[in-house]
C-alpha cells in the first residue's frame, strides 16, 4: 500500500492500518492511499469485513490543520466517507487514544465503532472556529440524539469511552488487545450477515419532539458565543440534521464549512493552535529534563494554595508550607473548600477529591522541603520578603532541586542572587486562581540552567498549563502589556467616557469584560499598592482606594455591586468623582467614539508588544498571542494582539499611534521600530530578523 495506510488479513478479516505520527492526522498522503485500500478491499469476495485501525498512539486526530486553507487535493474526507458507506460487508473502526474531528467523522462512516476502555471521542472544530465538515454534524446526532450532539459539537469537548458507550456512540470497550478485539467483533459481525446499515440511514435517534429542547438549548449557547461564528454554524447545522434529509444537511454543512475555514476567525484560532505548541518549544530536543516527583509550595495564601492545587490536580504529592499552624490551617481548609465545591458542581467526583487532599502534606518547617524535586514560592510581593525565603531555601533545597519563584512583578536576577544557586532559579507566574487559569509565563533569568527551564516547561504541560518562557523585566509579558493598555483608560474618563462605555467596547470587541469591570474583579488595591510602590498615580483609580472602594469585594469599586451580587451596575459616585477631577483639570467633556477607545487601548497594546520583541522579552509574538488569550481573555477569534494586529492593519496602527503620540507626547504611543519593521516586511518573524 504506501508508508501511511498499510492493509493485513487476519483470516477473512481486512485490517486498514493508518500510521502518520505524531496524530495520524489525516493528510492527502493517508488519504489517497486510504481510498484506494477501502475500495479494493470492498470489492474483494475473500474479505469478509473491514477494520480501520491506527498505528502509534491515537486513532485518527482529525484531518491536517496545516492544509486548511490550501487548495483541497481529492479525495477529500467526504469522498472516502461516501465510499465507506457503499461498503456492504460490516467495516468497524478501532478506536484507541483519541478519534478528533475527522477522525471520529471517519468512524461514524463505519457501520461499528470499538473503542478501547481509555479512549477519547469528540468533534473539537469549534476550537478552530469551524464546525465538522465530513459529516460530524449530521451523523453523529443520528447516533447519540441531537441534544448530546448539540452539547459535544458546540463545546468541543470530546467525552470517554464509558460515556460514549452510553450514548450509542461505540459499540463495545475494550480493556485491552484492541485490533484482535475488533477482528473478533468484525468476524463476528459478518457471521450474523447483513444488511448492515450507515449511519446515514439510521433515523431513530432523531426527534422533531426535541426540537423546542434543541432550539432553547441552543440559544443559550449562543449567548455564549461572544461574537465567535463557529457555535452557532455548529447548532445550526445540527439542527439541520433533524429537520433537513440527510443530503441536503450534508450539503449546508459544507457550505457553512468552507465560509468558516476561508474567514479570520478560524484562521486566529488556527493560529494559537499551532502557536501554543510553538511556545512550549523551549530548549534542545534531547536536552535532560530534571526529574520532578515532590513539590513544595511556600505560602497557603490564594495564589499559594491554587498552585498547591494545581500541581495535585497534576498527580503531585504537595507540600505546604506555611509560617504558622493557623495559616496553613486556613490554607488547607480554603483548598478542602474550593474541592468540595466541584465536586457539588459534579466537575470532580468524590473519589477523585479524596485522592487529591492525600496528596496534601502541611508544614511549618523548611526542613520538610529538603527532599522536594522543586519549590514554588508564592508569599507576599515584596523584594525584601522573597530574598528571605530565598536564602532560606538555599540552606535546605537539595542540590539540584527548581528554586521557583510565582512573583508577578519583581526583578527574578535579584531573587536567584540571594542564593548560592541562581542556575536552579526561574520564575514560575500562575495567573489567578492558579488551579483554573491555564497561562503559566515561565521566567527565565540570566543564569537559569537550560535544563532547569526545559523541565519547568514539560511539567507545566503535564499540569494542563499553557507554558510561555518569557524574559526578566517589569510585569514581564502579560502585566507589562496590562500597564500600557490601562495607560489611557483614566484619561478616557477624564476627557468624557464611561466605565460602562469603555467596558461596553471591550465586550463588543469580544472579552469576557472590560478593564474597568476587571478592576473591580481582581480589586483596585492590587494595582494601587504596585502604584504606590512605583511612585505612580491614577488619579480616579487611588481616590476610590483612598475611600476603601476596592471593587467586587467591597461592593463597591467602578461599579456598585448591591447586596454581594457579582453583577456591576453603574455607580453615580464614580461620574461625580470623574467630573470633578476633570474640572479641576480643566477638561472639559467630549464624546468619545469607539474606535478612539479601541486606538488609544489595543494599540500601545500592540505597541507595547512589539517592543518587547525587540528586546527579546518574548521569543516569538505567537508568545505573546498565547500570553494574551489564555491569561487576559483576549479573544480566541481575534487570535491575541499580535495576530490582530495584522487583521487590523500595521500601517493604520501606526498611523493612528503617531497621531496620538503626536496630541499626547506620550511615550506609550510612539511607534516602536519593530512596528514600523512589521509593516515593511508583513510579518513579526521578519520584523524581527
Ligand atoms: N493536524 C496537523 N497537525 C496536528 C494535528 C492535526 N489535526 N493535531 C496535532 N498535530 C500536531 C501538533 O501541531 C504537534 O506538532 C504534534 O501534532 C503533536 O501534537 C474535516 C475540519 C491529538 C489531543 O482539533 O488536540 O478534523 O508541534 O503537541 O499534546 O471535520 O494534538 O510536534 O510539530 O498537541 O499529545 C480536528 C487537534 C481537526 C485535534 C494530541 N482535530 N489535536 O495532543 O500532542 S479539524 C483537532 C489535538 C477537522 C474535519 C475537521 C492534540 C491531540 P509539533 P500535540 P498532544
């Protein structure tokens, strides 16, 4: 056959193995060779039935990304589904690691699927901001009912084999010995005789009953949507598979498909795709990684004990150090808490909560950490502090254990030179709550060993972290790009906007919410105390913390919230406070459009970032990208600041940053090289070269 597709006889029984590493993706050179193995072996009398396997370690993990947008090279996957289905004897696919996308499409194109018992199924193209295109959305809702399929189309989100069982997705679960299990269940199949029937023709799974369900359930789903085209072509087109015949649902699938896969959405979503793997690219292949089997936490505080979760959430046994018995304490109780609330939610099972506490070690002595592979300090930010804990850890830290640091701000040279070891020194910045946000910038500072940040980078993979390696500097990537975006946002107020008017262009660009809104969230004292502590003011912003006005926590920030509600309403205290530091500015009050919000918002964000690529801060501004949508909820369909800034154009950017700079003499909008650089080479990579 050729390398990818390879066909074996196991008696009467064809098996088709597919083997393209890393994720048997589905590229034109599996392709054709596919089509030709599924028609020779349907027409050949000796076979009895077909059984499509995977070689290496999952089944088929959709069709090539990286031939989206190219020219299609038939067959394409319909094609060899449509094939699949004219095959009269019984074909089954064997399923093990995950069947994605195009892969599990290829599978519902058979008339058994089997599945071993640690497999995963799902349709995530909305995270590509496409929906199925091989039929995903037509078939699967045949087999496991519209509404289950609304739910793992439109989330993406594939499920397991158990639940698939459940839902009439696959046939049977295999602990062990898969490919003989499925020759066995094919033969077995071909014993019983046909007919055998597609999914294409199976019906009774699909209930215009459902339908007031369906369209009640899929409105929610579009409220979520956030601007993002992908959930709702997909419920559409799930839809359509209840109300429309099976060609013609097939049909607009395409249709809805190839207006996806040509727009910018999916085109940014592809793009942080392959951007995260990029950024989790760091050092030699072959370099060794240090072995990290205990881990220390120092400080039960809500980032000490979010991290302490995170890494049991991993399978890491946690040690957690605290200076006295009634802090750790409380830490252990506000950690015993946040568990017990998802397992109420039923995101977490009993069992699985029971095991992670065990997990759990608390202390008041740093002797306990001197067994520990690395240590990750999380106490309060300030130099003085860190430096302490520092020296202290020198003295009982193994040799060669990580000497972690979770500062959000601060100078990581200076914290690795009060010790003997800078080389085992990084900074390891969670995002909070440390256990839930994914983003995990990892400091790498002048004398951080290579190894040191290559298994710092694994690990945090291995914890469902998206790492990114970022430079020492102030706020390093993401607080850093945070400043210059707010640097505008009370000059905003004072010269005539809103919060809510500012938040409101925020959220219609696509964020969860505005900075205003995220003030008040996250609390006005954080940013006051680093103000403070950098001789900086915000006028609007240090008046409110002068009066205890912190935001959600007290009720009050921005925003009113009444009666502990997380729902802002609009605050006459903070117009009034605006108007009066505008008179005695003596500025007076003038509409602001949308897009001025935008211009002197996004772009110094922008800005910002591309001078942190001259500086080498960041490898990359995919980096940057990443930093962006997975820690500040810049959205996905925009692709991260750096992408949209090419959707929004270089050149209008710049022009528009030395219009401002121009009015304000503000450093923040003087247009850094690397921008200009950008805008005659067309990319930040040759920008940067
Ligand atoms: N196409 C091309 N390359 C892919 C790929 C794919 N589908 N999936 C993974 N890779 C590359 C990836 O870039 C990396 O490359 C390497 O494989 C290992 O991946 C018609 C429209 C399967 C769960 O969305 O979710 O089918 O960096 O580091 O952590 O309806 O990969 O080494 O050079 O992620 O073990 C739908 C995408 C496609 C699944 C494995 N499928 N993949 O995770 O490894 S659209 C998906 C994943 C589609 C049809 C439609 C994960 C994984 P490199 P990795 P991993």
């Amino acid at each position: 056959m050729s390398d990818f597709v390879s066909v074996t006889k196991d008696g009467r029984i064809a098996v088709v193995t597919i083997d393209n590493p890393p994720v048997n993706a589905l590229s034109f050179h599996v392709r054709e060779p596919l089509m030709q193995a599924l028609v020779s072996l349907r027409d050949e009398p000796d076979v009895a039935a077909i059984v499509i396997a995977c070689a290496g370690r999952t089944f088929v993990a959709g069709a090539d990304i990286t031939e989206f947008g190219k020219p299609v090279q038939q067959p394409d996957l319909r094609a060899i589904i449509a094939v699949l289905e004219t095959i009269a004897k019984p074909t089954v696919a064997a399923i093990h690691g995950t069947a994605l996308g195009g892969g599990l499409e290829l599978a519902l194109g058979c008339h058994f699927r089997v599945a071993d018992a640690g497999a995963k199924l799902g349709l995530p193209e909305v995270k590509l901001g496409l929906l199925p295109g091989g039929g995903g959305t037509v078939r699967l809702p045949r087999l496991v009912g519209a509404l289950k399929a609304l739910g793992m189309i439109v989330s993406g989100t594939p499920i397991d084999a158990t639940e698939a069982l459940a839902a009439g997705l696959v046939d049977a679960v295999f602990e062990d010995g898969l490919t003989a299990q499925a020759v066995r269940f094919a033969s077995e199949m071909a014993g019983r005789g046909g007919p055998f029937t597609p999914v294409r023709d199976r019906d009774g799974r699909l209930d215009q009953a459902e339908l007031p369900e369906f369209d009640r359930q899929a409105a929610e789903l579009a409220k979520k949507a956030r601007g993002l085209e992908a959930p709702i072509a997909c419920a559409q087109s799930v839809r359509n598979a209840i109300t429309l015949p099976f060609d013609e649902a097939l049909a607009a699938e395409r249709e809805l498909f190839v207006k996806l896969v040509a727009g910018d959405q999916s085109r940014a979503q592809r793009h942080l795709f392959f951007a995260e793997r990029e950024a989790a690219k760091v050092g030699a292949k072959d370099i060794v990684r240090r072995k990290i089997a205990r881990v220390g936490v120092i400080g039960a505080g809500t980032m000490g004990g979010g991290i302490a979760m995170a890494f049991a959430n991993g399978g890491y046994p946690v040690i957690l150090l605290e200076t006295t018995q009634e802090a750790l304490q409380r830490g252990l109780a506000t950690i015993e808490k946040n568990y017990a609330v998802s397992v109420a939610r039923g995101s977490l099972s009993e069992d699985a909560k029971c095991l992670r506490l065990g997990l759990f070690k608390g202390s008041t002595d740093y002797g306990d950490l001197a067994d520990c592979d690395l240590i990750v300090e999380a106490v309060f930010e300030e130099m003085a502090v860190k430096r302490e804990v520092f020296g202290r850890l020198d003295a009982v830290a193994k040799p060669g254990a990580i000497l972690a640091t979770n500062t959000s701000y601060l100078d990581v040279n200076e914290i690795a030179a009060s010790t003997s070891r800078p080389q085992d020194v990084v900074g390891m910045h969670f995002f909070s709550p440390a256990n839930v946000m994914k983003l995990l910038e990892i400091v790498r500072a002048e004398k951080t060993a290579p190894d040191a940040l290559a298994t710092i980078v694994e690990l945090a993979r291995r914890i469902g972290k998206v790492p990114v390696v970022v430079g020492v500097c102030h706020g390093f990537v993401g607080n850093r790009m945070l400043a210059a975006r707010g640097s505008e946002s009370e000059a905003l107020l004072l010269e005539g906007a809103t919060p809510q008017q500012v938040d409101r262009v925020f959220t219609d660009f696509g964020w969860p919410m505005g900075p205003f809104q995220m003030g008040d969230l996250a609390g006005l004292d954080i940013g006051w105390r680093n103000r403070k502590a950098r001789g900086q003011t915000a006028i609007i912003a240090d008046t409110l913390c002068e009066q205890g006005h912190f935001g959600q926590k007290t009720g009050s920030g921005f925003y009113l919230y009444e009666n502990g509600s997380r729902i802002p309403v609009a605050n006459p205290s903070v117009e009034a406070l605006i108007r009066a530091k505008a008179v005695k500015k003596g500025i007076a009050p003038r509409t602001i459009a949308a897009d001025e919000i935008i211009e002197r918002t996004l772009y110094p964000l922008v800005n910002e970032g591309a001078k942190i690529l001259e500086e080498k801060i960041a490898a990359r501004a995919s980096d940057i990208d990443i930093v962006w949508v997975n820690g500040y909820g810049f959205p996905v369909g925009k692709g991260g600041p750096m992408f949209w800034a090419g959707l929004e154009g270089i050149d209008k950017i710049i022009g528009r940053l030395d219009h401002w700079h121009e009015r304000t003499g503000k450093d923040v909008f003087k247009p850094a090289p690397l921008l200009r650089q950008m805008a005659e080479t067309g990319s930040w990579e040759g920008a940067a070269s």
